[in-house]
C-alpha cells in the first residue's frame, strides 16, 4: 500500500533563515568487539555517505552541527562516546530547534526487559542493558528535551524485528520478536509530539537489504539520493514527508526489478536442468511512525547537487538501411533510454569503418567526473557502473565449418567469433546485445556463443523476422520502448518480458540470455523522482532538443520549394543554443534525412557561433544541398534576429492545448496504416510544438501525422476518421 500524505503546514522558515539550528548525530557499525554480533559491510560507510549527503543538502542552512560516530572517525561509536554527544545535543538544543538522530548497526530486543538495543562497538550480547544504547532511554532524553521538531531514522540490520543478522543477510538468532514493542512505544512518543517523526529501514517480518552494486544499504542509499535533490518538491525543498514517499517506492522498486532480473536468470536455469536457483528477495518497505505532524523541512536543493548518473553508451547500426524503424528505435533508445548514441549508417564514412566504431563503442571508459561538491576521498566520487548497447541489423551468413557473420551495408561482414572477442574484451560492467537479423534461423548458436558467464552482466536478445515482414521484430522492439512510465523505467528482464507477450501472436521466436545478479540492467532507466531535479550530461555530449522524424527523407532536389521552412514562423531569440540547434537541425533533416542528428552533433557544441556549424555541414554536403542549406539558413538567421514584439511573445508561452484523449486516437489511427511507429510520431510531434512554442491546433496535428501516410487514399481516410 502507497504512503499516504501527511498533513503539512508548513509553520516556520526558521532553519533557512538562521533563527533555528538542525543539529544531528548519525550513528554507523559495521565492527563489534563482541564475537557473537557479527560484522556488517555497510553500516559504516551508510554513516559517511549520509553525512555528506546531509552536508550537501543543508548548505542554505546558516546554522547546523552535526556529530559522527563510525568505525572510521576519530571518535568511534562506542556506548560513551554516543551517549555522551546525544547529551550534548540535548542540553544544548533551543525550542525551535530541529534534532536527526540516525543509527544504522545491529538492532535487538533484550529478553528480559523488552527494550529495544541498538547496538554500538563496544555493546556485549550477554550485557545488552548495560553495554547498548537503549531505545527507551533515547526516546526519554528527547521527550524531556524542550526541542519541538525531532527525527529517529533506524537502519538496524531488522529495524522492524530488529533481530541480528549475518554478514550476508541470514538470521543468526532468533529472539523475541519485538515488532509490536517498538510501534507501541515509537507511536506512544509520536503521540507526545506533534514535531516527532520516525522512519524505519523496513517494515516488520522483514530485513533490511544490503547491494554490494550500490556500496549501502538500501535504504539509506536512497536516504542520500533523496537528500541530495532527488526528494526535492517543485520549489526545491526537501522535507520528511517527500523524502520517506520517495525513499518507500525507490525501495520497492529496487527490490522488485532485482527480483525480476533473478527470476529470468531462474528460468534459464530450469530449462537447462539446473537446480542451483537464486533466492529472490523477500520485500522491505520502510515504514514511517508520526501522528499529525506538519511539514519537516530537511535541506534545499542546491545548484551544485551531485547527481548519480550511469555512464550510457550506444551503438546503433542498421547494415539493412531499409527501415525507418530502427532509426525511430534508435532515438528512443537517446532519448528516452538516455544513451549517448552513435547511429550508422553515417554520412560521409565507409562501412569499412564500422568495425572500429564498435570496437570505440564498447572499450571506452567515461572519465570520472568529480562535481563541484565533491571530494576524491567522498563516497560520492564511487565510479559509477557503465552500460553498452550494441544494436545490429542484418543478414546472417553461415558456412559448413560453422563459422557465420552478420551482413551489413557493402557487404561488410561481422564474424560471430570476432563480436564474442570484442564482447570479452570490453570492461564494461553491463551489456546489451541486440541483433535484429530477418530470416535468419542460426540465432541460438549466436546466443550460445556470445555469452559471457553467470557473473558478468549481459543482456542478449535476438529475433529473426520473416522475409515478407522484414520490419516485423523492429516494430516490436520500438512498440515495447515506448511506454509512458518513464518514471519507474524498465529493466532488460522487463523488456524480455514485453517482447514475449508482443510477439506471442506472431511465428518469430525470440532468444534471449541474461545474466548477472549485482545489479539491474536497465533498458530505460527511471526519471527522477521529481521532475525537475538536474541530471548532468557526459562532458563532451550534447544533449540538444531532438525533433527528428522517423521516416526517411530524400535530399530535395535543386528547385525543391522552401515552402516547408519559410512557411515556419521562427519567433525565437538568436542566442538560444537549444533553439538555433533545433531549428538548423529541421532544416538539415529535409535535406539528408535521418542522419542529420548525428551529423549536427558532431560539429556542434554550445560555445560556438551558428554559423560554424553551417560552413561545416557544407563540407559533408554535395553541391545542390549546399546551395539550399545556405538559402534555408540564412532566412533562419534573417527570422531569428528579428525582435520579437509582445504578440510573439505570449505566443512563445502557449502550449499544445490537445487532450490526451484525442492523441491516443491519432495513435490508434495512424497505427493502423504505419505500424507502432505511430505512437512515436505523435509524441515527437508533440515535442516539437512544446519546443517551438507553438499551439498545436487538431487540424494542424492531423495533417503532420497524414503526411507520413505514403498512400495519398489511405491519408484522405486518416484525415476524414479524426476530422470528420
């Protein structure tokens, strides 16, 4: 069940102003002196990791302290050494003040007495009232403290059974379970204070998980990410009730695509006889314990927030060169997949090159960035895991001796041993391999021998379409990219998924091999929890806004109207990077096609004048198009410097005012004569009238989308069943 909203009445600006202090002690474990409480892995680093991210999201705050026991600070988190800061805090803290207190470690409840022990360094199992921190003493140290607005953040190895746990998970004593216990006397303190609130790493019955991909604990890994502006509301604030919503569906998320990835990699192994499955994880959901509180604020937002961001790349080629499909595939897997992507065929470069493209595509290593907020020595600057995705189309080409090669442009041929020498060789920690080959029926022998190994993270999908529908596979491919729950994204055992159920009707089997069980693969990785938090692109890509369309476009010939362009209202400031890149780009597709986004970004780059990007585009153009690009753009430039009056302004305000309803039709519609295509052609479409600032009337929408209908008959028909 989703958290429900609490109440919020935001009553005071005092930490953002200064007038109040947030003071908090953050408490990790991962060493015990005690043989019998097992170490743990993270605790310790989940200590430093949140400290840093609670540094970084409390800058605005004039006023703060915070104290820090972990293993590795000069004050480790013995019993004296937290008892004795928690009584600092507590005595030195003023009314209007904010007090956090988070433990992460072992949790258990004594026998005798039913308290519930935290438990420190130094804390011995046989002496659990004397050696541990009490929960029932801490809570009494806060009730008696006058401070209003207090928080207790548990990420205990069980903080709803708070039992003890292995190293690697496992229960290694069973004690009286105390889940009742501590709800009764955690909501019995909430019920004291409307200002108190707490937050448990998971719910009773369950534990809480540690990924080693991730260096943390689950749950305080998305403590951090939250605090570091993925929690943030639309005004950049991060308060207790947004950071626990986000915490609670990031968790379950996790744990419900890594159960997915685990249950494909199950299914394998079924079908090959094997026995040695792979547990799945049981659920966390973390938990939250307020009555009636209002608004707790966290942190702000800050401008130099340090976003986790997976090092994307992508190799996309099409040795067919017959499908408009795979270009579409190609943009959702840029935008939507968001990998920087390299598209082939390219202008200007033989196919003889693509061997090395690919070889570029899958050796290279992003450099590390460290932001500004950083540190080398944070837990922030851990390199982040990289993703490759190498799609191929073409005809497969077998001989007798049982070596075989995909076909692509020229004749140019892959051989299979040569892509399983370059798959081996790559570092990458996760690859995607998708081969799109019609009428091959060798697949299963390119699967087999492409493989990796269980440990390394490798997806490999492969489908064969009919000849007669060569775009079959292609069009399921993009159909199942295209869904409209970004947020969440989609892992590649989601996407195998999809595909079987979108090509369950058909005759084209699909192969597909997974492999890999620390961490999620993701096809489509989530979006930010709230929409406007700041993503930070690869140095060298741009990211310009796209608006290409799917479908190929012959080069115009030499007395092609300019009807197209200047029939376009181009109200837009000249020095706009994204704009002017919009703009050129609309123009450029007219006149070379598909390939014009690629094209545009390798000459483009945001420091330059537009007019460079022009005198290069011509060097990679014949004469006739040369000629048109240099009319086309100067009345871009002639459009674009004019001053804008108020009228054009308003207008640069106005939106598509379209309904949802009457879109989903024109992609019904439009499916049936063009395939699943459509549904991306109404979305760019859309798009582009967002980024154009223009309002998009129905008739206008309707007769874009009747252009991509190739049968003038059949675009009459379109018309007619949504106009009329």
């Amino acid at each position: 069940m989703s958290p429900l909203s609490v109440g919020t009445s935001r009553s005071t600006h005092a930490l953002e102003t200064g007038e109040a202090k947030l003071w908090s002690l953050l408490i990790g474990v991962n060493s015990y002196q005690d043989d019998n409480l097992p170490s743990l892995r993270f605790s310790a680093f989940d200590c430093q990791g949140l400290g840093e991210a609670l540094t970084e999201a409390t800058q605005g705050f004039p006023r703060k302290e915070s104290i820090v026991h972990h293993d590795f600070t000069l004050r480790p988190p013995t019993l004296k050494a937290v008892r004795e800061s928690l009584l600092e805090i507590v005595a030195a803290a003023k009314p209007e003040d904010t007090i956090l207190l988070y433990f992460s470690g072992h949790g258990v409840l004594d026998r005798d007495s039913e308290q519930v022990i935290l438990c420190l360094a130094d804390t011995n199992k046989d002496d659990l009232l004397n050696t541990g921190l009490k929960l029932p003493e801490v809570l009494n140290l806060l009730g008696n403290s006058e401070v209003h607005r207090q928080m207790l953040w548990l990420d205990a190895c069980h903080s709803g059974d708070v039992t003890l746990r292995g190293a690697k998970g496992e229960a290694t004593s069973a004690v009286l379970n105390p889940t009742h216990r501590l709800e009764q006397v955690l909501r019995q303190r909430a019920a004291q204070s409307k200002g108190f609130y707490a937050l448990l790493s998971c719910d009773q019955k369950q534990r809480s998980w540690e990924f080693p991909e991730l260096k943390h604990g689950l749950f305080t890994y998305y403590l951090m990410q939250g605090l570091r502006g993925e929690a943030a509301d639309s005004q950049g604030i991060i308060e207790a009730d947004g950071l626990y919503k986000y915490v609670y569906h990031q968790t379950l998320q996790y744990i419900e695509k890594t159960n997915q990835q685990l249950r494909l990699i199950n299914q394998q192994k079924r079908s090959r006889g094997e026995s040695d499955l792979h547990p799945e994880y049981p659920p966390q959901t973390p938990k939250r314990i307020v009555e009636g509180v209002g608004e707790l604020v966290l942190g702000l937002k800050t401008n130099n927030i340090t976003t986790v961001v997976n090092h994307r790349r992508a190799i996309a080629i099409d040795g067919l060169s017959d499908s408009d499909t795979s270009f579409a595939l190609s943009e959702v897997l840029r935008e939507s997949g968001d990998f920087q992507l390299e598209y082939w065929p390219q202008p200007g470069k033989a196919w003889t090159e693509v061997r090395n493209a690919i070889q570029k595509s899958l050796r290279s290593q992003p450099q590390n960035t460290i932001f500004p907020s950083e540190s080398p020595n944070s837990s922030q600057s851990l390199k982040e895991t990289t993703t490759v995705l190498l799609y191929l189309r073409g005809k497969i080409e077998q001989i007798e001796d049982g070596e075989a090669w995909i076909v692509l442009g020229d004749n140019v041929k892959l051989s299979r041993s040569w892509l399983r020498q370059e798959l081996r060789r790559t570092e990458t920690a996760q690859q995607i391999v998708v081969l799109d080959c019609p009428g091959a029926t060798s697949l299963a022998d390119w699967i087999e021998e492409l493989k990796l190994g269980l440990v390394q993270g490798q997806c490999l999908i492969a489908a064969a379409s009919p000849n007669n529908q060569q775009k079959q596979f292609t069009q399921a491919l993009l159909a199942t990219l295209q869904a409209k729950e970004q947020q969440v994204g989609l892992s590649v055992a989601g996407w195998i998924t999809r595909l079987q159920q979108q090509l369950e009707n058909t005759d084209i089997p699909l192969h597909a091999w997974l492999s890999g069980v620390q961490g999620v693969i993701e096809i489509l990785p989530k979006t930010s929890f709230n929409p406007s938090v700041t993503k930070t692109s690869h140095p060298t890509e741009v990211k310009p806004n796209r608006s290409n369309s799917a479908h190929q476009h012959k080069p115009e010939s030499s007395n092609s109207s300019l009807a197209s362009v200047t029939d376009e209202k181009y109200c837009l400031p000249a020095d706009d990077f994204q704009q002017q890149y919009y703009q050129l780009e609309k123009i450029l597709i007219e006149l070379v096609g598909p390939i014009a986004p690629t094209l545009l970004r390798k000459i483009a780059s945001p420091g330059s004048n537009p007019q460079t990007w022009v005198d290069k585009l011509l060097e990679h153009l014949a004469p006739q198009q040369q000629s048109q690009l240099k009319q086309k753009s100067s009345l871009l430039q002639a459009t674009t410097s004019q001053p804008q009056t108020k009228s054009s302004i308003a207008t640069e305000k106005q939106t598509p005012t379209i309904p949802e309803s009457f879109l989903q039709q024109c992609e019904k519609a439009l499916a049936n004569y063009i395939g699943p295509i459509a549904t991306f052609l109404v979305q760019k479409t859309v798009k582009r009238a967002l980024k154009s600032h223009r309002q998009l009337s129905h008739t206008e929408l309707v007769e874009i989308l009747a252009a991509e209908i190739s049968d003038p008959f059949k675009a009459d028909e379109f018309r007619h069943k949504l106009l009329s």
